[in-house]
C-alpha cells in the first residue's frame, strides 16, 4: 500500500485530501480497530428501548456482541454476550424479557444483571470453585446521557462520557429537549449492509452538498407536494444562531439548520403537511417548545441537524423525523448499518402518523434516499479500485472560511482530522472556532 500519508491537511492553499487506501486497506482497518473502536466510547442503545425490568435487546457494538439489559432492580446493564463456560453467545434473539439468559448448550443460566445463576449438575464443580467469578463479562466503562448509552472497552480511559462528548451535548440536548419524559425508540429496527467503507457512511451523514442532486427524486416530489425548496433553503441560512458546518470538538461535527419559518413545515426537506390540522398541531407543538425553552432554542431544536458523535453515531434530525444510525466494518469493503427512529412519545397521532410516514418515505431501506446513498457509496467504492492510479479524495470546499455552510465539507475535515490524531498521533489544530456549550436558563 503507498506510503503516502492519511490526508493533506495544507492551510496555506488551502486543500484538504484524504488518501483512498483508508479506504481499501486491511492493515488500516485492523489499525481502525485498535486505535478507534477499542478506545472511544461507542454507542449501545436508547433508553427507550429497554422499557420494562428484565427487557433486553442484542447488537454488535464495536465488532462485539453486547446484550443491553435492564436489571430487576431497574438499573441498565451492558453484558458482553459470550458464555464464561465455554464461549457461546448466550442469547440469540433480538430482542425480549426474561427473568433468565439461558445459554443452549450446557444450560448455564443468567440474570439480566449477567449474574450467573443457575446450571445443571452444579455438584459436578470442585470445592472452592465459584459462580460469582463466572458471570457474563462487561465492557470497562458504559455511561448515559439523556436516554443514549454509550460503552466503552479501554480500561485505560481517562474521560468521562460527558467529557468525551463535549459540546456534542448541546445537539443532543436539541434532540431530547423535544420530550418533556423521554425520545421514544419506535418499534422495529432497520438493518442493512454495504458494500462500501465505514468512513464513506460518517462522510455521507453529515454531506449537505449530495443532497440536490443525490436525492433529486426525493426534492422533485417534496417540490410537488408545493414547496418552494430555494426559499425553504434560504430561510435557515438567516439566523445568527450556529448553522451549517459545525466542528463540535473532540472529532464530533454537525451541520445545523435554524428553522425561521414560524411553524409552516416540519423541516426543511419535509413535504407540505397535506392538511389544516396537521400545520395547527405542529404550530401548537411549537409554541409548547417556545413556552419551555424560548423561541431560540426552539428554532434551533425544530430547524434540525446532522450530527456526528465521533466516530460512528449518527443522529440525524430533519424535524419531520430523527434517525439514529450506527455501523461498524466488517471488512474495509464492507459494514452493517443499524437505524432506528426516535420521536416525542406525546406527540399526536396524526402528527406522528406523518412523522413515520416521512421517515420511512426519506430513511427507510426502501425509501426515496436511503438507496441512492448506498448506490453512491457503493460505486465510490468500486472506485477505490484506481486507487493506484489516483490516491486522492478531495474534501477542500468551503475551507478558509470563518463560517463554513452546511453544503461545505468542514464537518468532515473535523472526523478526519481526528481520525489521522488517533491513528498517527500528528495533533491538528481546529480549522474554525468549535462551537461552545450554550448556557441555557432551561438548559435540563
Ligand atoms: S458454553 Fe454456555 S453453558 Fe456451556
Ligand atoms: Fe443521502
């Protein structure tokens, strides 16, 4: 593989290439692994998904199967899902709620607290021998923050989750800011794979600039439910609140919209909601927010965002719909992909009804965007082939700029940079101001 380093980072030009056998390599993925996702805190689940005592859900977080639980006693767990006896994942199923994690091969029985509490023939064990040092492992660290559980596997990390979150919290906060209880996971999950680097994914989630034309069917049919687009467009550029390309520090990015309108749509790439009820329960849906947290917060919280959570969460809220989305790399040609979708469980039906009807029509497998993307991605990466022939990716635009826009690519200059921190150890100075926690009077 060339020699050549992992990007160009030249201010003076400025230019901003990123070497393509980040792409391709397997040496590189290998060195992912180590230096990434066995050292950053990594995502494992919302709250809302584990509802009842003794409810549990299975997932692969960093390349390890995990069972996320929620103990008798109320408390949330992280179990690593390999059997102490002789190594089986113990529970096979996606999702359930069960007093017992039964493991089908000898029959060693857990609690949702990965307690080992049962097996049969327990007399066959000599004396001195010990259930309590057999129970199902856990990950080093896991930690919350507002409802979003986070793991990570390094004994020797030094910072907290909040830390490591940084001024992330605040997107964040302008997600969860929009329940008055707690974001609600809907039911169902959407799993799917592409054949296309992890990296191309973070790029992509956080890329306003593929947008029109990308997804130019999907603008063609939210143009002929009525809306102007452009207009639409130029009203979230008219706030001196942050928007477009964010660095958030830390290696997390955003790109940030601020909705001006006053209530006319749930978000920018919404279509025209189809009837009078549905625009009066959004206004009234918004002066609620604005009684709560003032009209600038809510303009920020409804206008939406693109956030990265270094280095594989994305939550991507458009305002007619919020995504969660993660993914980890089988090989460097290859991930899985999982999404879910999160909404204010008192919203009213026929908002939410539209909510999910937007959110499957934008986000869903089958939907109007989600298959372009992988197309996109996928040919990228058929791409990558001539990387010999051409090393380079180029991600220069809007750089130089004091306030990058959302169709700009600071946002992914702000992963990369960090990326090239944790695999090379070269520290990058930011390219703009990071954006700072705002201090709130409602702030929660
Ligand atoms: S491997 Fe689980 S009980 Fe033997
Ligand atoms: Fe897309």
């Amino acid at each position: 593989m060339n020699d050549l380093p992992l990007i160009i980072d030249d201010r003076e030009t400025p230019k901003f290439w990123v070497n393509r056998k980040t792409m391709i390599a397997q040496d590189i993925l290998d060195q992912e692994r180590a230096e990434i996702f066995d050292k950053c805190w990594l995502y494992v689940g919302h709250e809302s998904e584990l509802p009842n005592v003794n409810d549990f859900r299975t997932r692969r977080v960093g390349g390890r199967s995990i069972i996320f639980t929620r103990g008798r006693d109320g408390e949330i767990n992280v179990l690593v899902n390999t059997c102490p006896h002789r190594g089986m994942e113990v529970e096979s199923r996606a999702s359930g709620n069960g007093r017992l994690l039964r493991c089908f091969y000898h029959g060693w029985a857990f609690n949702t607290a990965g307690d080992l509490v049962s097996m049969p023939d327990e007399e066959s064990y000599p004396d001195g021998w010990s259930k309590a040092e057999r129970c199902l492992p856990r990950p080093a660290y896991i930690d919350s923050y507002r409802g979003f559980w986070f793991l990570c596997w390094d004994t020797a990390q030094k910072q907290s989750l909040y830390e490591y979150l940084g001024a992330a919290t605040d997107f964040i906060d302008l997600i969860a800011d929009q329940s008055e209880t707690l974001m609600q996971v809907a039911p169902g999950t959407h799993l799917y794979s592409m054949k296309a680097n992890w990296k191309l994914l973070v790029e992509n989630s956080i890329d306003g600039y593929h947008a029109m034309t990308t997804h130019n069917r999907y603008i063609q049919m939210v143009t002929a439910s009525g809306v102007d687009m452009k207009s639409r467009m130029g009203e979230t550029g008219n706030s001196n609140d942050p928007a477009g390309g964010l660095d958030l520090g830390n290696g997390h990015a955003a790109v940030a919209n601020v909705d001006m309108s006053g209530g006319d749509y749930a978000g920018t790439l919404s279509r025209q909601f189809p009837d009078a009820e549905a625009v009066a329960l959004h206004r009234q849906r918004r002066e609620g927010l604005i009684a709560r947290y003032g009209e600038r917060w809510t303009n920020r919280m409804l206008g939406g965002r693109n956030v990265l959570i270094f280095p594989n969460l994305m939550l991507i809220d458009l305002g007619m719909g919020c995504t969660i989305r993660t993914f980890y790399p089988d090989e460097p040609g290859y991930m899985e992909i999982t999404a879910w979708e999160l909404s204010p469980p008192e919203m009213d039906d026929h908002l939410l009804k539209l909510r999910l009807s937007d959110f499957l029509t934008f986000w869903g497998p089958a939907g109007l965007a989600t298959p372009d993307d992988v197309e996109a991605l996928e040919r990228c990466q058929r791409g990558f082939r001539a990387t010999g022939v051409d090393p380079w990716n180029d991600l220069s635009r809007g750089m130089g700029k004091r306030r990058p826009k959302g169709d700009e690519e600071l946002q992914m200059r702000t992963f990369w940079r960090r990326y090239n921190e944790l695999m090379t150890g070269e520290v990058s100075k930011p390219e703009v101001e990071v954006y700072r926690r705002v201090v709130r009077e409602t702030a929660a």
